[in-house]
C-alpha cells in the first residue's frame, strides 16, 4: 500500500478499561524499558477532551493511541515514518499492533481486546483520498492480506466522506492475541 | 511510469506564488542544513521564522523517572544548537486577529491527523499549534495552509508574532469602531516586512475596540492599539491610543502611552518606525532583557517617543500605509442567515443543557437578532474530527465568521438568535457542547511540561484537574473567576492577569524534588489586563486544588456587594492569604505519600531535568548573516536549475545570490536599502568596494566586479556554460561576503571574530 501513514485499531472490550488514564504508566514503561524495540518520545493526554485520542504513546516511526469513541475504547497503532516496503506495510502495522497491545494486556491482564472488527485508516489525503475508487483500489489489497492473516472477513468503507479513507475489517469471531500473532508470523505462502 | 503526486505541483495553481516560493525557499534550506551547508544555529532561526519550533525531548534525552536515558534517534545533522534532527517538534500556525474560515479549520483538521496526533490546540496568543510533527513534514504542511490561506511565517523567532485582537471587534455594542481592517492592514504589512528582520527578540501587537474591556490585552503587549475618535469640525476622525513596551514573562511591565491619538492614516508608519527603533537599539546580547519593554524602561518613554518620531520623519514614503483605507468595509462579515429572535418556547425545548450553555456561552452582538457562541475548548484542544464538524455548522450557518480566542477557545460570531439550539445541537454531538466559557472552570493553561522545554511543572495536567473539579461551582460571584496556569515563570497562560494564577515551579522536600506552583492574585483581566498580580508564595502541586477551593470559599463568604476578587484580596491583604497558602504549603514524606513526589497526570517520580533550552526567541542572528544564508542557498537553487537543463534560470539565480549577498552588506551601512538591483549595487559599491572593505588580500577588488559585470549586463539568455561560470562567481562573490561580514565583526568585536 503506498501511503505515508496507516492506522491500524481494534476495540477494547467494554468494561475491561474503564479508565483509558490506567495505560499512562504502562506508556511511560514501555519508553522507559525500551520493549518495543523503537525510538519512542513522550506520552501525550487527553482525557479532558470528549471522543478523543485520550493516551498517546508518541514515538519516531510509529504512534501507539487509546482512543475513545462513541461506540467505545479502541487499540491503535500508526506506523508514521520508516515505513515497510509498500507490499508489507500492512503486515508491519499489524505485528505493531499486536506487539503493543500484548504488553499492555501483560500489564493491565483485565484489559480484553476484541479482534471481530480491525479498522484501518490511510492518513494520507495525497496517495489516498476518501473516495469510492479509492476503496475499491485498496479494498484488494486489504482484502487479500485480511483474508490470508485472518481468514473469512468483509470490507466496508467508513461513513464519514470528510474523514481520511477508512476500511472496516469485520470477521465473525474474536480469538486472543496470541492467535492472531502467530498466524501473522508465519509466511504468507502458508 | 508518472511520478509519485506531490502537494506541490497539486496545490500550485491555488497558492499565492510569492508563499509558494517562500515554502520552496524554506525546503531547499532543509536540504542544505541536512548537507551540513547551513550552521546549526542559522537554520533554527530560519524554521523558527516558518514556525517550526523545538518540543520537549528534542535534545535526544528524557527522565524516566529514576534516571536519564538517550532516544536512540537515527544519526542525522541537528536542526538547531542541542536539538535532534529527528525529534518531533511543535508547528505554529498563525491565524491573524483569531479569524478562520470553514476551509482553513478544515485545513488544518487535516493537518492534524496526517502530520500530528490528531488534536488541534489554540493559544493564548490565537493561534493554533499541532505536535509531534517531523521537520521533514513541514514544507507539505506549510503548502497545505498556504493553499487555504495562512502562513506560518514568523510564528516564532525573532519577529512580529500573531497580531491578535479582540474577538468581538465589529460586533461589540463597547466599541469606538471595528478594528478588524486595522489589524489586517498591519498584520500583513508587517509580514516578511525588511525592518522587522532584525530584531533582537520577539515582538507583540495586540488591538481593542474600547479601553474598559479586557478583551484586546493591551497593557502587556510590545504595541497595544486601543480604537478612539476624535471630532475634526463636523468629522469624526479614528485613530489610535497607541500604547509601547508591554510585557508580561517573569517581570511583567505595563505598556506606557506612546501617542493619545495615532490617527489612523499614521498607524501603519507610526508602527513601522517603533519596529524600526526597536531593531536599531534593543538588545542583542542578553536576550534575557531585550524584548521592547526593557528599551522603553532605559530610554525613559520621553526619549523613546522622540526616537520614534524621528524615525518616522526619516521614513520612506509606503503606499500601504493608507491603501487599506480606501476599502474599508468591504471585507466586513456579513451574516449568513437572517437575524431572528430565539422563542421563548423554542429555548425551552432545546432542554436544560442548552439554557446553561446559553446562559454561560451566548452574547448578544450589536447587530439585532444576531449572537456570538463560544465553543468551549478543554486547555484548548480539540480532534481533527471535532474540528471538522465546527467548521460544517460555520458553513451552514454564520459563514466564515469563526475566531480563535485568547482565552482557548472557538467563536461563532453571527448566530442567528433563532439558530442557537440547531448550533448547541450539532456542537453537542461532537462532545463540544460544554457550557462554562468565560468562567472559573474555563481555565487557561499553557503547554507546560507536556511539550515545552522550558516547562517546571505540569500545567495541563493541573488545568485538567482544577477544571474538573471547578465545573461544580455555582455561586454566581466565584463562577466569574478567572484561573491561569504556567508552567514556569514566562506567563504564556498569563497568570499575572489572573484572579487567581499560578506559575511552576520546583522545590527540594525532604530530600526530593517536589512539583510547586506559586499563586499569584491581585491581577486584573478587565480594562485591557489593567494590572499584574503578585506571586504570594508556593504550594505542591498536588495541594492546588485544595488552595483554589478554600480562595473561592473564602471569597465567596467574605466579599461585600460590588466587590472583584481583586477588591476582596487588598481588603483582607496578603498576608492573610499567605497564610492560606502556608496552611497548603505541607509536603508529606515520600513514604507516607509518594504521590506528592509526582506531577499531575504523570506517574514518573519529578524531575527538572527535562528542561531544555527554550526557543521561544531562537539565537540572534543577525540580518547580514541571514542574508548570506539566502544567498547561499540560492546559489545552491542555481545549481539545481542548471542540473535541470535551465540554464536561463541558473544565470538570473546566481546573479540574484550576488545580489542578495550585497544587499545584506549593504543594509549593514544603510538600513534603508531598498531591494532595487541598481540601488543595491550602488550602495555595496559605495559602502564596500570604494573603502575596499569587500577586497580580498590577494586579487582586491575582483570578487565585487563579478557582481557589477553581471548586473551591467543581466543573463537573459545564458547558455549552460554562461551559467556555469555565473554560479561559480557567485560562489566566489559569496566567499567573499563572508570574510567582509568576519571583518565587521572583527571592527566591532575583535574577539568574537577569532
């Protein structure tokens, strides 16, 4: 996929974080011990603003957000700079992903995600405007990678037209992290 | 195969080519400094200049907590003196007088998800500012905001910053007249303006429409215009109370009078000629004392006022000064939709929500039937998703009519009283449907230890916490309060005008570092900032709250009829509230209570020793080694246009470099050197080649003479090699330049040129 960043989210179970502020320290842990494995800065909050990407983990190359949504809490990654070949961005968001939210999961065990509905976000106006065509352009793409890491899914497009492009990734099961992790490691040919 | 799109070539047909060319400018400069071609701290003046500002964290280290570690950020050049290439930094964008359009909050919603962390967050100063953003993001974000109309030009350095006004100008039934136009004309005149390149320190312009508000700030501003009338015979004459050398950081000054009516036709050279004194004598060395505020206190206000007056008579003639003038009024807003009445039974049905959002947010403009509506912005902040549904309602109903205000917020102005619950409606959904605006739970606060270097102590975090709590206060006399919080001793939430302020700092207890903030009271909001308050003395942090809690009791229980918070703080006097902050002065041991030894919103145990060097001025540079840096890089823009098969082009940018070089020496010896070629090779001839000051010690003169050959006989059509020959003459000529701009410095600083 050619675009300067992607996001990559999944929700957190209702009820499982009931205050987003509990992942603040976990943040300031994963700079402090390095167990990401990247160059990350500062954690950024803002829990005073309403529907909100309410903690930040902000880092050189990628971004890791608890954001809260009307329909509630999500797990996100955003893979901003240094970016994978185009063919394995999606594929390098995704280990991103995992990798971050099984350390706040260590953490904070009560914490539950759900991987029934993967949204991701192109946050590129140029490459990728919010239209239709380009949907149907990346939907393949996505589709491909989706079906290969995740099995039998569907695609459908955000609702909100002035909003970067967003491509709604909904499957009929939630497995652990784990699953999904190990399912990701191995060859694509597989 | 077609190239990758770039913003540029898209958005080049909808930006203004004298802006476009400026971002270009700005881009080539990055690749130079990333080529080790540009100095360090030239190149932090430079983005400083397009708003490009450092963050916290940016020299490569940061406190866990226990200990200091490096961010192992990829080896690059550095973009500034301790500054990491690499390291996300802050992006000022400047919003003259507050005033935005549908398109340019959309703009920059966009901004914000694609280049920062998805929040948009407005200053006390009105303009908007996006985080975490990579240095090599900001020329496709520049070009983005210049397509829709706003640069982010001399956002920080040392220039003119926003100019900001009143946002109730043209609408307010208080005002003498609307200011609007005013500060427009003078906010773009001063842009990029050549007398305001070499200032020694930043420099604020702020406008009122009337002297009993607070709205317009005045008093702490570098100039503070405050709209009057006069009567000339059967006319009515505007003009100006033109106020110089205000200033708030940790020793606020009052602006004193400069002139009791500037008439409107001298505001714009009036102005000028202050830039223009302030550049000349400020200071340069000790950027600790050389905003304006400190020149107007050694030359006496007498003596400063001549010194302006003379300047003014030496003044170029500009037809801008008046130009304005002649179209006054056309750029007024005009409503969108009808004015109407709001019914009472329509208020009522809006629900109770809505009647305390009016109560708090909604004042009536002079215009019947038309309203102004605050949205509530918490510390500021707002989504990119937020943002875009703010400018959808502006679209559908008032037009572009949206400000920034100083106090954090967003402004519709032309609300059609009627239209007032569709607004709180469509605000509402978006979760911007707070009411509190103006009041005690508004509260102000600047970056802090968030994001800013020079930050002590966390003032989000403590704004957060104060505006949670606050928002359950009811008595009508505490819900006016006015609350501000600073990280440290700068007043950039401008504590020392409020009711109740507080600044950060830090103590050592029991061994330990402990987060502070020192209250201060006694400062007036009202009458333009009409009086600065005093630090009382300093709390922990985490004892605030509790502090503000038993101020706003004992105010609220003690104050007579009539009374301001500033009434009840000399009547009972300071001493007795320095005993209310001794009374939350206790810090418990860190074993009883570790929270204490921590700041707000953030678990790392505090420490100061994340501050940085603060950019909030970058180092003087001066406008001779600005020049040559342009000139430079030009020269390298000639180099690229030859690679490129332009030779034509090649030939004018190496004779431009030349020219530009001579010119920088030039204003050395006549700062009124105007950018005409013929003028400035006269002056470099008269100045540098007749005194021989430009000469080299082993061919004399032979440099300048690539210059004069040129410009007798400009490159119209060159051929490659013509070209060729031109750029290494300029590289020359330039060489050259450097070694006069050493030999200046060595006349007037033997040893600072070794």
């Amino acid at each position: 996929m050619k675009a300067r960043r992607i996001e990559l989210s999944i929700p957190i179970e209702a009820g499982t974080l009931p205050d987003p502020e509990a992942v603040v320290p976990v943040f300031h842990a994963i700079i402090r011990d390095g167990s990401l494995g990247e160059v990350l800065v500062d954690v950024a909050r803002y829990g005073h603003v309403k529907n909100a990407p309410a903690v930040v983990l902000v880092g050189h190359a990628s971004d890791y957000v608890i954001e809260v949504t009307p329909e509630g809490l999500r797990f996100a990654a955003v893979r901003k700079r240094d970016a994978a070949p185009d063919d394995r961005r999606l594929l390098d968001v995704a280990e991103r992903l995992l990798a971050a939210a099984q350390q706040v999961q260590a953490a904070l065990p009560a914490v539950r995600f759900r991987t029934d509905e993967l949204r991701i976000r192109v946050l590129d106006r140029l490459n990728a405007p919010n239209t239709p065509e380009t949907f149907r352009r990346l939907s393949d793409e996505v589709g491909a990678f989706a079906r290969r890491w995740l099995g039998e899914v569907t695609l459908e497009p955000g609702a909100d037209p002035s909003a970067p492009l967003e491509i709604w990734i909904r499957r009929g099961k939630s497995e652990p992290l784990s699953a999904l992790s190990a399912r990701l490691a191995r060859p694509a040919e597989e | 195969m077609a190239a990758d799109p770039s913003w540029k070539e898209r958005l080049a047909a909808r930006t203004r080519q004298d802006w476009s060319r400026e971002i270009d400018v700005f881009e080539t400069q990055l690749e130079l400094r990333q080529r080790g071609k540009i100095e360090e701290k030239l190149f932090a003046e430079t983005r400083l200049r397009r708003g490009a500002y450092g963050q916290r964290y940016d020299n490569g280290h940061r406190q866990d907590g226990q200990k200091a570690q490096e961010l192992a950020f990829p080896e690059r050049p550095t973009k500034g003196p301790g500054t990491v290439w690499d390291a996300p930094g802050m992006m000022r964008l400047k919003v003259p007088y507050g005033k935005l359009s549908a398109e340019q909050l959309e703009a920059m919603a966009e901004l914000a998800e694609e280049y920062s962390d998805g929040i948009l967050h407005v200053t006390t100063r009105q303009d908007v500012q996006l985080h975490f953003v990579h240095i090599e993001d900001t020329p496709d974000l520049m070009r983005r905001l210049a397509a829709v109309g706003i640069t982010s030009r001399e956002a920080c350095g040392n220039s003119v910053r926003n100019v900001t006004q009143c946002t109730s100008a043209g609408v307010c039934s208080g005002e003498a007249f609307d200011t609007t136009p005013y500060a427009h004309a003078l906010a773009f005149f001063l842009l990029g303006h050549d007398d305001v390149q070499d200032m020694g320190r930043k420099f604020k312009v702020a406008f009122s429409g009337c002297r009993q508000s607070a709205c317009g700030l005045t008093s702490f501003h570098d100039i503070g215009a405050i709209a009057t009338t006069r009567a000339v015979g059967e006319r009515v004459e505007r003009g100006f109370q033109l106020f110089v050398g205000g200033g708030l950081g940790a020793v606020p000054q009052a602006a004193q009078l400069l002139e009791e009516f500037t008439p409107e036709t001298e505001l714009l050279p009036v102005s000028q000629a202050v830039c223009r004194v302030f550049a000349r004598l400020g200071e340069r060395e000790n950027r600790q004392r050389a905003r304006l505020k400190f020149l107007v206190k050694r030359l006496g206000i007498e003596e400063f006022r001549r010194l302006v007056r003379d300047e003014r008579a030496k003044l170029r003639p500009d037809p801008r000064w008046t130009a304005f003038l002649e179209a006054l009024g056309a750029g007024d807003e005009r409503p969108l939709r009808a004015g109407a009445p709001l019914s009472a039974e329509a208020a009522r049905a809006a629900g109770a929500g809505f009647a305390r959002w009016r109560a708090d947010n909604v004042r009536g403009q002079k215009q019947a039937g038309y309203t102004t509506a605050t949205v509530s912005l918490p510390l500021g902040d707002l989504t990119s998703r937020q943002a875009r549904a703010v400018a959808a309602v502006a679209r559908l109903l008032t037009g572009d009519t949206l400000r920034t205000t100083v106090d954090q917020n967003l402004l519709f102005r032309w609300v059609s009283e009627a239209d007032l619950p569709a607004l709180y409606a469509a605000l509402e959904q978006v979760g911007l449907g707070d009411g509190d605006a103006g009041t005690i739970a508004d509260v102000t606060s600047c970056p802090g230890t968030d994001t800013c270097k020079l930050g002590i102590s966390s003032s989000r975090g403590l704004s957060a916490e104060l505006r949670r709590r606050l928002r359950v206060i009811d008595a009508p006399a505490a819900r006016e309060l006015h609350v501000k919080c600073s990280g440290c001793y700068n007043s950039c939430a401008q504590h020392h005008v409020a009711d109740i302020g507080f600044l950060g700092v830090s103590r050592v207890v029991n061994g330990r570092r402990v987060p502070h903030f020192q209250l201060v009271v006694g400062g007036q909001w009202t009458d333009n900032a009409g009086a600065f308050g005093l630090a009382i003395g300093a709390v922990p942090s985490k004892n605030v709250p509790k502090l503000v809690d038993a101020l706003v009791a004992r105010y609220a229980a003690e104050r007579a009829d009539g009374d301001v918070f500033r009434d009840w703080v000399q009547r009972v006097g300071k001493k007795e509230i320095r005993a209310l902050v001794d009374a939350h002065a206790h810090v418990p041991p860190y074993d009883v209570d570790p929270s204490y030894y921590s700041d707000w919103g953030d678990p790392r145990e505090y420490t100061i020793g994340d501050i940085g060097e603060g950019e909030c001025a970058g180092a003087v540079v001066s406008y001779l080694e600005m020049g040559l840096a342009a000139s430079e890089r030009e020269v390298f823009e000639a180099q690229l246009l030859l690679d490129q098969g332009e030779p034509a082009g090649a030939a004018r940018r190496a004779l431009s470099a030349m020219l530009q070089a001579a010119r920088a020496l030039a204003h050395e010896r006549n700062p009124n050197v105007s950018e005409d070629a013929a003028e400035v090779v006269r002056e470099f001839r008269v100045h540098f080649y007749d005194t021989k000051l430009f000469f080299d010690p082993f061919v004399g003169g032979k440099f300048a003479h690539y210059l004069f050959n040129a410009q007798a006989e400009p490159p119209a059509s060159a051929t490659h090699d013509v070209a060729h020959q031109l750029i290494e003459e300029a590289q020359l000529f330039l060489d050259a330049a450097h070694a006069c701009h050493a030999k200046l410095v060595a006349q007037t600083s033997p040893t600072a040129a070794e």
